[in-house]
C-alpha cells in the first residue's frame, strides 16, 4: 500500500496514542498508524495535505481554514523534509528508522513539535523530552 505524508506528521505517528480532532480523525490516523508499520507499504512525502489530512475538520480548499496554522504546518513539514529525499517513494519502515535516528533529541524537533498542541500528548515528544 502506498501512503502520502506530509514531513511532520511522520513525527506525530511515531507518539500517536488516539487523541485527535474528532471520532473521523482519530480513526483515520489509527488506520494509517496500523498501515504504516506493514511491510510493502510504501510512503510519498509532500508539505500539503495528505492521507491524515483528509479527515481533519479544519482542512478547507486543500488549506487549514486558519492562515497562520497552514503557514506554520507547512514550515514544520519542511522541517522535517530538508533531512529526507522527497524525490522518491520510501519503504515505510526503513524511513521511520531514519526518522528515529535523525530526530533523537528535544533539539531535533524544537522547531517542528514545541508549538504543537498534541505534544503533551505526543509519546514521541515525552519520550526525547525525557532522554535529556
């Protein structure tokens, strides 16, 4: 199966626990999570909507409704991305190994996850937040 992710939600996968916007969004990312640890399934990255997006209540015309939350969502994807080859589909489960190797520290992902609103939530966060 091949999924597409933005960059930074291949950081919000790795501390997903089932919190979400609402029961179509949570399933939704449950389902992706699950998919995304097979073998064979192939990701496509992107910094636009993608397979998580579609059932997010706040996406509008392919943007988040809010402006400024689309600009910096669209900032932490490239985050994210500038480490990774987006040229190229990915097995999925070597490239959350790669995920776990490049962002391994609090540092790592200050610029992706500090104002995320999941992160006191987010397994992925508390985890680097406790390895300090």
């Amino acid at each position: 199966m091949k999924l597409f992710l933005r960059g930074h939600h291949l950081l919000c996968l790795k501390g997903f626990q089932g919190y979400g916007y609402d029961e179509s969004f949570t399933k939704n990312m449950t389902e992706i999570n699950n998919i995304r640890k097979q073998s064979q399934t192939t990701i496509a990255l992107t910094n636009s909507p993608d397979d998580i997006c579609k059932c997010c209540p706040n996406l509008m015309d392919n943007l988040c409704k809010n402006q400024l939350h689309d600009k910096m969502i669209v900032q932490m994807d490239d985050e994210v991305l500038k480490k990774l080859d987006m040229s190229k589909e990915h097995d999925s489960i070597e490239l959350f190994e790669k995920i776990d190797l490049i962002f391994n520290t609090e540092e790592s992902v200050s610029k992706i996850c500090f104002n995320c609103l999941w992160h006191d939530k987010c397994l992925f966060y508390q985890k680097l937040q406790n390895n300090r």
